[in-house]
C-alpha cells in the first residue's frame, strides 16, 4: 500500500506532505523539550499527544551563532533550547518491502549546525537509493557538550554528553516508529561529516548504541575529539567563570542565565580553551565512565567497538579550508603545533615533522594539522575496526578549478557536494563556475553508488576492497576513482608511536 501522509506513530499522529516524488514529515519531536530543570539533563520521552499533530516545517534550530542558522539573503531559522527534533524524507512511490534508512548527523564542531540547511535535504539519495533518510538536532555547545556534572548534587543532577544522548534518543526512536514510514528499523545506517562523523565513531564506541544501527560511514571525523573527566572539569569551571559564578553559585547560574548569555561565555570559554589547549574542539564528548567508558581511539584500538561494517576516510586537504577562513582551534603555526605537542618527546615530534619535507611553509603545516586532526585518527580507526567488522577506507582528492584557484583543493567537507548530490544545484554549480562540472556529476554518481549499496548491502561496489592494516587499500575519489595500496606511506610512518595528541 503507498504510504500516506498521515502516519501513526508511538507517541501520536504526524500529518505531512507530499512534494514532487517524496512524501517529507519535519519537526518531530524525539524527546521532551530540554528546558526549565530538564536543561542539562538526558533527554526524557516525549508526552504522547492526541489528534494529528502538523510536521510541516522545520524545528527551531539549536542554540548557537545566528550566522549559521542561514537558510537565504536575510532568512534565518528560528533558535529554541525547544530543538530535539527530527526529519523524515521517504519516496511517495510505494515498496513491497521495506526501505534502508539513512540516518544524518550534521557536522559543525559540536557548535554550530542544523538539519534543516539546505545542503542536508536529502533528495538525491531518497530518488536514486530508494531509501528512507532521517536527519535530526542535537543540542550544541555548552548546552550539549560541556559537562558540569561535578556541579550534582541530590537536589540538582547535570548529566553528560548530553548531545550523544540526543544522538542515542533519536535511534531509538527510529527503532519504534521507522516502519510506519516504510523504513527498515533492521538495516539503519548512521552517517555524518567533521563532528558529525565524530558522533559516528563515537556511538560505535558507546555501548547503549549497540542494535540501534547496522552500517556506520565516518566522513573527516576527527576522532581524537573526546576527552577526560579532568579536562572536562577544568573546563566547566572555566566556562561557569565566564557566567560571573564561582563553584557554590555555580548551579544557579547554570539554571537561570538566559540562553543568549549562554553563548556570550560559550564563545569566551572557546577562546580561553583553544588558547591553552590548540587542536582541541573546546565542545566534544566525554570519557564519564558512565555513557561512554572509552574514548573512541581506545575502543578502536582494544576492538570493543560495535561489529557492524564501517566506511571511514577523509580529505585531501582538510585543514586549507581553515587556513582560508580561520579557526583559532587550527595549529596553523610552528608555535601551535610545537604547543599542540608540548608533552611529546622531542624525538618522537622531530620525527613527525620529518615526514614532511616543505616543513615549516603553509602547506607543510596545513598537511601536519589536517593529519593529525583528520587522516590519523581516521586511519587508526580503520585499522582498529577493521579487525571485528568489514571496513572501508577512502581520501577524497576530486577538486575544481575554482577550489584550485582559492588555494583550498578537496578541503574538509567539499565531499558534501557529491555524496549529496549537489552538482546540479545552485549550491553546487557554485563550485564549478570555473569548470568542473561534468566530473563533479561523475564523483557523484560514483561515491553515491558506493554510499547508497553500503546502506543497502553493508558493502560498497565491488571495485572498493576491504581495508586492513597490512595492505590498506583505500578507495581515491578522483576524476577516475582507484585503489591504492597504503597511500602517503612516508606521512603514516611519520607519525607510527603516537597513541593521539591530547
């Protein structure tokens, strides 16, 4: 039977709508609103309704710059602590049986982002995959990945990683409702970019998350982005610094300072944090013990991670991009890396720097930040995972001639445009004014052939190999995509003996 815009879920009516071939249902709610005392705090079941309620627009934002919020010239998208929702993009043409599902995590360092930018749609892979594709909201910021639970007490719980927990909450209710969309709850695939697919390999490693997805795909996930109790600590005191509170006030500023004050200290704690610490996110999830016993790079490594196939790669050129348009948390600099790696034994970073032979001139040091904070991480992971389940690892190299002109090549999230199927949008015509076009259309067609059959199969097309650590053969997206047997030897050999950089 085709599917009807009207759909029954576990918590209550949804009424849709129907434009061109998909039937689109926005705004779900996945959990309570996380406002008043449930702020800071895990997120809660949703109260069932009564009635169809409308998901027709989009759900507030979350919390953060209003910059990023754009969605056209001088149209932004509403912000709310009111943001645990969710998306669902299905095809109107009836199946037979059910559909695999895509799951989306947006990207934007645990500090900016939304599911309703336009490039996150999801159209193209809907019509040529035949699939059922979820995007959601996560909270942000300090209002998702600061941890102030060492400011509990019986009166007051503050709960951690709460963003992780919004990731988990929305799974779970793929589990319960995903069906009545046509969606397969038994084949879910989680995909993200930059923090995005930081949450990937960080629900891999989270041992409530096991059963709630069956592929993974890691795009730039910088994995190394999950640290300790102590640093989480210190941060949270520095961040409630910012608020005017010191550890007895503490609970109450937390509580009662309005969400556009929340932001002021977020952005000031951001500084402070990424002035002492280069190369961290400030915003990340955390080792509590509780949620999450093991940062991902230790799970990879011990082989603790969930046993379900995994695509994980990265850019050519992750870090041109913020060399191009700035981020203070880039060690950019000699003086930022050698900090970055102050507790390194000299002979170890000397030779690392080694490995790169233009050392100390800008690329040189774009390519030793976008290693390390990318492609390292990426490959451990591979390595890692590739011992209890199938992987896959890539670098996407396909660059226009515009990205060549700006200095920038296959920067970090550039691959958005083909995995997305952008190519032929106003968004992606942007990048190929200068030409480009036509191969853009064809790393399109290519790597979403791969995504797609992964999401269905488990497996990419049979022209990509399985990777491991002794040969490590890695798809390159290119003008004419192949396979090479361990790519940039010399780089990866630089940097054998580091167990991360934090």
């Amino acid at each position: 039977m085709p599917l009807n815009t009207e759909i029954e879920t576990a918590e209550g009516w949804l009424r849709g709508r129907q434009y061109r071939e998909f039937l689109s249902w926005r705004g779900i709610p996945f959990a309570k609103p996380p406002m008043g005392q449930l702020r800071f705090r895990a997120p809660q079941p949703v109260t069932p309704w009564a009635g169809a309620r409308d998901a027709l627009r989009w759900g507030f934002a979350p919390p953060q710059m209003k910059l990023a919020t754009m969605q056209g010239v001088g149209k932004y998208q509403a912000m709310s602590e009111d943001c645990l929702t969710l998306n669902v993009l299905a095809p109107a043409e009836p199946s037979s049986k059910p559909r695999p599902v895509m799951f989306y995590i947006h990207g934007g360092g645990y500090l900016l982002g939304s599911s309703a930018t336009l490039v996150y749609g999801g159209q193209s892979l809907v019509e040529r995959g035949d699939v059922v594709y979820v995007s959601l909201n996560y909270r942000l910021g300090a209002l998702g990945y600061l941890d102030f639970s060492q400011f509990s007490s019986h009166q007051r719980q503050f709960d951690s990683n709460l963003g992780l927990r919004d990731q988990i909450a929305a799974l779970e209710w793929v589990q319960r409702n995903i069906a009545a969309f046509g969606g397969d709850p038994e084949n879910v695939t989680i995909f993200g970019e930059s923090a995005g697919g930081n949450s990937v390999v960080t629900l891999l490693s989270t041992p409530s998350a096991k059963g709630l997805f069956h592929q993974a795909i890691a795009q730039s996930a910088n994995a190394g982005v999950c640290y300790g109790k102590e640093r989480a600590d210190k941060w949270a005191r520095i961040f409630t610094d910012h608020l005017g509170a010191d550890s007895e006030h503490a609970v109450e500023a937390l509580e009662d300072t309005s969400v556009h004050k929340l932001g002021k200290a977020g952005l000031e704690f951001m500084r402070d944090a990424l002035q002492a610490d280069p190369g961290t996110l400030g915003y990340a999830p955390v080792v509590d013990g509780d949620l999450l016993p093991l940062a991902p790079l230790d799970a990879f490594a011990a082989g603790t991670t969930h046993k379900v196939p995994l695509i994980i790669g990265t850019n050519d050129r992750e870090a041109a991009l913020f060399t191009r348009f700035g981020d203070d948390g880039m060690p950019l600099s000699v003086d930022s890396i050698n900090k970055m790696f102050a507790n390194t034994q000299p002979e170890l970073l000397a030779h690392m720097i080694g490995g790169y032979s233009r050392y100390p001139d800008k690329r040189a040091l774009e390519d030793i930040c976008g290693d390390a904070m990318f492609w390292k991480p990426s490959i451990d992971c591979a390595a890692g995972h590739s011992a209890v389940a199938p992987t896959y690892s890539y670098r996407y190299d396909y660059s226009t001639r515009l990205l060549d002109v700006l200095g920038m090549g296959a920067t970090h999230a550039t691959e958005l445009i083909p995995v997305f199927g952008l190519a032929d949008t106003t968004f992606g015509k942007a990048f190929t004014t200068l030409g480009g076009q036509r191969g853009m259309r064809g790393v399109s067609h290519r790597m979403q052939s791969h995504w797609l059959g992964f999401a269905r199969d488990g497996k990419p097309m049979s022209t990509w190999p399985q990777y491991n650590p002794h040969d490590r053969l890695t798809m390159i997206f290119k003008d004419h995509d192949k396979v090479v047997k361990d790519p940039r030897p010399h780089r990866r050999l630089a940097w054998e003996g580091f167990r991360g950089y934090r």
